[in-house]
C-alpha cells in the first residue's frame, strides 16, 4: 500500500513472504522468509514510460531448521511505470536486496538476491490526474449608454 508525498516520489508500506522446500543434498528442509517494509519511488519525468528509483528498508524474518529470527535488510533498485488507465498503473521493477542475517547461511554475515517484479495497480480514491478545475465564466459584457445629447 503506498501514497504520492510528492508529484515525483511514492512511499509503499509492503509485506512479502517466500517459502520453499530445501533440495536434502543441501541440508534439506522447509525455508521461509517474511518481509515487513518501507519502500520510497523516485520518479523522473512526465513522459509515458516513467522511470524510477527505487531504495527501500525492511526488517526480515527467517525460519528454517536451524535459524528462527529477525535481521535487517535493504534493496535498491530501477523500475519503469505507467498508466493502463484513469485508475490502474502498470509497473515493472528489478533490483538487489540484501540481507543482514548471520544465521542461515553458515560462515557468512548476510547474503543477497537479485529480483524482477510485475505489478498491476490500483489506485484507491482519486484518479490518476486530479479533474482540471473549470475555466473561469467571463463576465457578461455590458454596453454603455449612449451619450445624451
């Protein structure tokens, strides 16, 4: 869920979990991770095709065999977005998240994982532009006496 502070910068609140099963010639079992973050958008321009910047913090936790628990993490990024219509946005973004966690991966102080993301948005609210206001009435004209004579 995010908001436009500003005409070129978004700021999301967002959550994520990924969860898989562990090959057993590598220790075997069942890995998950959730995420809970904040994530600011630095948008240039006002073209079609907007592209942004993206840098974002969020705290991780990890839950696997040997490791339950929190660690900070980070990711930057670049991304591109743009309008399906008055209410839906099209956005598409990679980067690299880094992950503080000392724990799960054995003799290292974190590691990190390159992503790709599609999204469809919606905004809730308000349309993509704010309605133009209308144009000022000009005031009817009005004719002066004729001279009296």
């Amino acid at each position: 869920m995010g908001k436009f502070i500003a005409a070129n910068t978004s700021v999301d609140v967002f959550f994520d979990r990924t969860r898989r099963k562990v090959d057993s010639a590598v220790g075997g079992g069942n890995w998950s991770n959730n995420n809970l973050g904040v994530a600011a958008r630095f948008y240039m321009g006002q073209m079609q095709w907007r592209p942004y910047l993206l840098a974002g913090v969020m705290g991780s936790q990890h839950q696997d065999p040997g490791n339950h628990g929190w660690s900070p993490a980070a990711e930057l990024g670049l991304g591109l977005s743009t309008a399906i219509n008055n209410s839906s946005d099209f956005r598409v973004e990679g980067g690299y998240r880094y992950d503080w966690d000392n724990k799960s991966v054995i003799n290292k102080s974190g590691f990190g994982d390159w992503f790709l993301g599609l999204s469809i948005l919606s905004r809730i609210g308000e349309a993509a532009a704010p309605a133009p206001a209308p144009a000022p009435v000009a005031p009817a004209a009005t004719t002066a006496p004729a001279p009296m004579q």
